[in-house]
C-alpha cells in the first residue's frame, strides 16, 4: 500500500472484511484453542473482537472501547490495521498487545479464498 486512505474508507474495509468475509463458514483464522483478537485503530470510533478456533470464526463491532477480553490487541492508524487485516505492507506501523501468537496464528491462517 503506498498512500495512507481516509480512517473512515480504512475502517469500512476493515468492517467488509472482518464481518463479511471472515464470518463466513469454512473461511477466517483458526485457532486450536478459542482466541481472541482485538482490532483498534487509534484515529477511528469503531473496533472490532474477531473470536476463532478450529471451526468458527466471529466478529463483534463496537463503538468506543467497551469490548470483551481479548489475547490480544493490534492498533494503529486505521490505514495501516486495514493493510494488517488484509495481511498486506502498511506504510505505518501497528502495535501489538498482549499475547504475540495470536497475531502469528491470525496472519499464518487468515485469507481471503474466493471458493
């Protein structure tokens, strides 16, 4: 990605891909265990707990930061989490809390499959 997007077209395409194509079934990160990962941009009202294991995955969208637990958390500027999400180069740079596999696993298992 070579330009940084408007935060609201960036949490829009965050949104597309975690409620509607990663939700669906047989598609999203798995997990062996039930895991938990908390997607929140610094410059934008929204977030989002994507929650999966072996078989499901779930996204939950809230509005400011009341949101169930999570193993950990990845934020930044919403441009660069919708580069992240999408496993592709941000210009930015996100962080991440808490527990570093779950963002390990979420980027080794999470894609898009258009079958």
């Amino acid at each position: 990605m070579g330009a940084a997007f408007p935060a609201g077209l960036a949490a829009d395409g965050i949104d597309e891909l975690l409620t509607a194509f990663l939700t669906r079934p047989g598609r999203g990160p798995r997990a062996p265990q039930r895991t938990a990962l908390l997607v929140e941009p610094v410059d934008h009202v929204e977030r989002w707990l994507v929650t999966f294991d072996e078989h499901t995955c779930r996204t939950e969208r809230h509005t400011g930061h009341a949101t169930g637990p999570a193993d950990a958390t990845v934020t930044g500027a919403a441009t660069d989490l919708y580069a992240w999400v999408w496993n592709r180069p941000s210009i930015g740079a996100v962080s991440i809390y808490g527990d570093e596999t779950v963002a390990a696993t979420w980027r080794a298992t999470s894609q898009v499959r258009w079958r």
